[in-house]
C-alpha cells in the first residue's frame, strides 16, 4: 500500500505544479466541529461588538446639549455685491439706484433690501444730478419704490440741503414723503417739520405737523475793509438804491421767523396755514393764513441754459383771517391784510382796529399803515409823525 500511496502523491504534486485542479480530502468530523465552533464565536463577538457600539451612540445622542449655528439665511434667496438698477421717470427722465450690497428675500421677490444705497435722479432736463442716500432701504422695482432708513439725506441741483430719518422716495412719479422729522436748507431758508411731502419734480416742498422757518437776506457783497472805500460804497449804495427798495422784509433786512401749522414752498411763493406767526426784529404779522411772495430771479448754468431759481426780498404777505400787525409803535388787527414791499403799506380790511401806544383806538373797515414812517391812513386822513399837519385828530382811548 505505501508503493501504491508514493505514486498517487507523486501524481499530485505534478497536477498542482501544472495548475491543475483536485479536490482535497476531507475534513474529519472533529475539526468540522471544531471549525463551526470558531464560527460561532465570531459571530456572536461581532454582534455584541455592533450593540455596545450602538448603545454608546444613543446614549451620546441622548445626552449631548443641541447648539445649531446657521451660517445661511433661511429666507433669503440672492445677494448680490454692489448691484446697481436703471429705470425711467413717467416723463421719460433716467434715474440710478446703487448700493454696496442688495439682498433679494424669498417671501416679496419683487423687493430687495439695499445696504447704504445711493439714489441719483434727474429734476428736469439741462440740470445736474440730484442725489437721496441713507444707510439703509428697501426697492420694489415693479413699482419704483425706496423706501429709505436712517440718515437719509437730499441734495438737489438747486441746492436744497434735507436731512431726515426716514423717506419713501416715489422714483417714477418724482416725488418724496416721510413721517419723521426733517430739515431742510435753500433758497427759501431753513425749515423745519414733524413730517414731509416733497412734490411736483422735486420743488415743491410742504412741511406739516408744526413747520418752524429762519430767513435771512443773501450778501450781494463783503464789506469793504478800507473806511474810504466803506463811505463811498455807501454813497454809492445811497445813489442806486433807496432804503424802500432795500429792504428784505416788513421791518428792515433781519432774519425773519416763521411758525405755523403747514408751510409748503413752491417757486417764490410760500404759503401758510394754521396759527401762522411771522416775526422781524420787533414787528410781528399773525393770521390763520399766510401767502408770502418772494424775489425770483433764474440761475444760469456754464451752457447758459436757464436753471433753478434764485428767490430774494419779500415782495408781497397776504394774510387772511385773524389778521394781527404788533410793533412798539402800533397794533392793528383786522380780518385781512396785505403788505406792499414797494410802497411799505399794509391795507388792513373787515373790522379794523388800530392801538396806539398812548391807547387811542382807531376802528375801520378799511386802514393803510406805512410800516417806515409808521403812519395811519383811513379814508383821507392820516394819524402818525410824517402825516399832514393840516388834519388833526383826537382819540381818547376805551374806558
């Protein structure tokens, strides 16, 4: 048998060296006992290796504190660096919107909210740009709308200077409104306001919910250093202009102080309303409507072409209702009148009353009073220093 068994193992190990195949013997029944056994214990190693595993990820889970940073907005859906938008007034004028960052949001995409955005726009045609600013605001540009927030600021080419906390600007339409308080510096002075419109093309401006107002005459000139040169300015200045025409308002060339309910400013006329109180130096017009006329004259740019106005002297107040003129020398109420820059008469109408400071009462339905030489006219007499001496009269004040 051992010859037998060489041969066979001989044949076996050249079939391996060739590559070929024989199935090996087989295994006796104890080590296929032993072999499932290994088996076993494997497995049940692995699986209790997989539950402890499990186990530590629960409890890790069920015990750990859940602080969730969000880096993305959940309601925003486009940033945008340093967008810019275009559009076109109804009368066909371009305006510019740019800003340093424009976030569209998901739940209005017809609006984008605008970091410092910057507004330039022009009034009319053959002027320079105006500019609104604020350092933050939201654009519908479907409807042309900016609505501004905090230091929002107006520069117009005519050189109107307002600074409020708040503005719709209206970019289509040309107009502005706000709810905050707001002042404003130009042509007609600086004026104050509770709220504001900001109308017609830019040049109309109202002010509401209590206006406050300062005037003051513009220097044609600065005064000459030299005492000669000072008298004969002065000469001059007596030679090509009388004090009638010189003067700025009812009472010289001082500042003057408006109060009232609503002003609004539109070219040379300002008008306005509710206990409207107008004061210069010591003389002082009260009614409970105001219309003031102003100087106009045109500024002209470096193309000569007609721009914005130049507004000066007061040239006519029209005050009706309530009508009250105070000064040291004399109170006339009334229920209108009317002053004159040229001639320097207010004509005071309807249930006129005048006092002097002696407490003589005049009483007419109609009355003249010069506010230079501080006379009294009614009918065809005259009660003052500079009247007639051939008319005297005598009053004997109210009891």
């Amino acid at each position: 048998m051992e010859d037998q068994y060489k041969p066979q193992t001989a044949s076996v190990r050249a079939s391996e060296t060739l590559g070929m195949w024989e199935p090996k013997r087989t295994l006796t029944l104890e080590a296929a006992r032993r072999h499932s056994a290994r088996i076993r214990f494997l497995r049940l190693a692995l699986m209790g290796v997989a539950a402890f595993l499990l186990l530590s990820l629960t409890w890790g889970f069920a015990t750990q504190q859940t602080n969730f940073i969000v880096d993305d907005n959940p309601g925003e859906s486009v940033k945008m660096i340093n967008p810019r938008y275009s559009g076109r007034t109804k009368d066909g004028l371009p305006y510019k919107l740019t800003s340093k960052s424009a976030i569209r949001l998901t739940q209005n995409a017809e609006e984008v909210a605008l970091d410092s955005p910057v507004l330039n726009f022009i009034r009319t045609v053959n002027v320079e740009p105006s500019i609104v600013t604020a350092q933050t605001g939201q654009y519908n540009d479907v409807d042309q709308v900016l609505d501004l927030e905090t230091a929002v600021e107006l520069k117009t080419d005519d050189g109107y200077h307002c600074i409020t906390g708040q503005a719709r600007v209206f970019a289509g339409d040309k107009r502005i409104e706000g709810d905050k308080p707001i002042t404003c510096t130009g042509n007609f002075g600086r004026v104050s306001g509770q709220a504001f419109d900001i109308l017609k093309d830019y040049s109309e401006f109202m002010f509401k919910d209590g206006t406050e107002g300062y005037l003051t005459p513009k220097k044609t000139q600065d005064p000459p250093k030299d005492q000669n040169a000072q008298d004969g300015a002065t000469e001059n200045a007596d030679k090509s202009e009388t004090a009638e025409t010189a003067q700025f308002g009812f009472a010289g060339n001082q500042p003057i102080f408006v109060t009232s309910d609503l002003a609004t400013y539109k070219s040379g006329l300002t008008i306005l309303n509710g206990n409207v109180d107008v004061k210069q130096g010591e003389d002082r017009i009260q009614s409970d409507e105001m219309y003031i006329y102003r100087e106009r004259t045109k500024n002209e740019n470096s193309s000569g072409v007609d721009g914005s106005l130049k507004l000066g002297a007061l040239t006519e107040i029209d005050a009706r209702g309530n009508f009250r003129y105070s000064s040291p020398d004399n109170v006339v109420t009334g229920k209108k009148g009317v002053y004159d820059q040229v001639s320097g008469v207010i004509t005071v109408t309807g249930n006129v009353r005048a006092t002097q400071p002696s407490g003589n009462i005049i009483r007419s339905e109609r009355l003249k009073y010069n506010v230079r030489n501080k006379t009294i006219r009614f009918g065809d007499k005259c009660v003052g220093e500079n009247c007639n001496t051939r008319t005297k009269m005598r009053f004997t004040p109210n009891k």
